[in-house]
C-alpha cells in the first residue's frame, strides 16, 4: 500500500466535528473529504462546502483548498473556475482504475529490485517482510506494508516515477484502510510472494505480485462500499477483469529485464 503518514481512525468511524491532529493538516482534510464519500454523507454532483469543513475540522479554509486540489489529482473532485467545488463521478471504476494505475507504477520498482539483487536493499526488505510476520496487530503489519514499499520506491525509483508515486496519496490509502481488515491475509500472502520473487531474480513475478496485491484492496474495497450501499450493486454480467494484469502480460519483456532496460 501507499506510503502515507499514521491515522487515528479508518475511514466510517470518525466522528462528526472531531478535531483532526496530522503533520500536515491538508492530508487530514483530505481524509475527512473521503470519509464523507465512503460514508456517504457526500455524493457524485455535491457542492463541497469549504467554509463547513474547516469550522468541522478547526482549520483555516487554506488547508481545506490545499486538500482539494489533492482531490482533484485524485479525479474525486471537480473545481470549475470560479464556481466552487463538487464531488466527482464515484464508482466502483473510480476506485478499480486507481488501484491499478497505482499496482503498475509499484511494479515497475519492485520488478528493478528483482533484476538488481542489491543485497543491502535485499536485506532491509526481508527484515520489514519477517517484523510484517511477526505484527501483532493489523495496525502495526500496515505500518510495516508501508515500509516495505517506501523502501523499495527509495531503493530503485527515479524522481519521475516517486513524483508520479505521490499523486496516490489520497484515494488509495483511505480504500487501503477500509479494505484492510478483510484484506489482511491476502496481503501477507502476496507481500512475502513479491519479497520471494524479488530474491529468486524473477522480475515478472515480483511485480504480478504487486498488481494482484493491489488489485485486491481494489476488489475488497468496492465490496465494502456497495454493502454500505454507497456503490451501485455489480452488474449480474460480468466482473471486474482487472486489465493491469493483461497489461503486465503485455509488458512482458520489459518486466523480465530485457537488455536495453533500465
């Protein structure tokens, strides 16, 4: 998941008019914002109210402004010029596509790690992966998760693509969050897969792991919000097919280290 900073509540359980204590207050307007989505107190269309989120939250409207351009990067919110803020289109492929835009630009690091074999970057990662094992709670294991690929974006990622990285600091950790009490044992699952493929040199596997990894959280969190009926019920056609992974199969070379590749 997402690097991202420590929270006090997950997303559906923070009470109204609490006072929010982050290291940057604008990520915890942000978090309020799409507490009000996931809880459906905000809806596709809806005028959000600048000067009602900083009297809830005791913050100045600067943070709250800064927060909404977060959300606009994040396609949640539309801010027309002159005209204010509104909720954008908030669908189950909203959050899909986050979840798989974020899984493929994560792979690219931990498939370099893979091809590498920095044994320094090897050993920190294998120690984050044995603490994750050992967590004793599922706060402490999302603690470790976060570590792991912020160490591996450190590691091997480029200035463009950790630029990139950090555009997913909204939708994405809040979704990581709600989905993480069923997605917990998936998760452990394919993190010490992706830890397993990056020691074995198998760049492709490494970074199947982290889209399916993702893609997970994606699906968790989607079923979540329709059984809180704030997403449509899936159609009885089809489910989602999850086209990262065609993608990554497409990608194939790339990912087993062609010569040429960086």
């Amino acid at each position: 998941m997402p690097p991202r900073g420590t929270h006090d509540t997950s997303p559906g359980e923070r009470p109204g008019g609490s006072r929010l204590h982050r290291t940057k207050t604008s990520d915890a307007v942000v978090d309020h914002v799409i507490d009000l989505l996931f809880s459906g107190r905000l809806r596709a269309g809806d005028r959000i109210d600048l000067t009602a989120i900083a009297d809830d939250l005791g913050v100045s409207r600067a943070p709250v402004r800064e927060a909404l351009v977060v959300l606009e990067r994040d396609g949640l919110v539309t801010i027309p010029f002159h005209k204010g803020a509104f909720v954008s289109r908030f669908d189950a492929e909203t959050l899909h596509e986050a979840f798989e835009l974020y899984g493929m630009l994560s792979a690219l690091g931990s498939s370099r790690v893979a091809r590498g074999q920095d044994s320094g970057v090897l050993a920190a990662l294998g120690r984050i992966v044995a603490e994750a094992g050992a967590a004793a709670s599922i706060e402490e294991w999302e603690q470790h998760a976060r570590a792991f690929r912020r160490t591996v974006n450190l590691a091997v990622a480029g200035s463009r693509l950790r630029s990139l990285l950090r555009t997913f600091s909204g939708l994405v950790p809040a979704a990581s969050r709600l989905s993480l009490p069923r997605s917990v044992d998936g998760e452990r699952e394919l993190l010490q897969r992706e830890y397993d493929a990056m020691l074995a040199g198998d760049p492709h596997d490494a970074a199947s792991a982290v889209i399916e990894h993702l893609a997970l959280i994606g699906d968790i969190a989607v079923q979540t919000l329709r059984e809180r009926g704030i997403l449509e019920p899936a159609p009885a056609s089809r489910a989602h097919d999850h086209p990262a992974l065609r993608a990554l199969v497409a990608l194939d070379p790339p990912f087993r280290g062609a010569a040429g590749n960086p």
